[in-house]
C-alpha cells in the first residue's frame, strides 16, 4: 500500500509540473495576467515543493 502512495504522490508531482509549465507559457505569450497565473499555480508550486511521504 505504501508503494501506491508513493507511486501517486509521483503522479501528483508530474501532473503539477505539467500544469504549472503550461500556465508558464500562458504568461510568457501574454494570454494571462500576473494574477491569473498566481491564483493557479500557488497550491502547484507549493506541492512541488513539499516531499511526497
């Protein structure tokens, strides 16, 4: 069970990185603001930053 946890958390981190590269782009070619890009990628980023356990 702890093998799937972890293999979940894994997904998670992937998924995360995937969506905050994607609001990356948006920001860079000006398709959201400075605020639009905080709000969704806050939570992302955190999570990134803990350790999954």
């Amino acid at each position: 069970m702890d093998d799937k946890l972890v293999n979940y958390g894994e997904k998670l981190k992937e998924l995360c990185t995937i969506i905050t590269g994607i609001f990356d782009d948006l920001k860079s070619k000006g398709k959201i603001s400075e605020e639009e890009y905080i709000k969704h990628t806050e939570l992302k980023k955190k999570f990134l930053d803990e350790d999954v356990k």
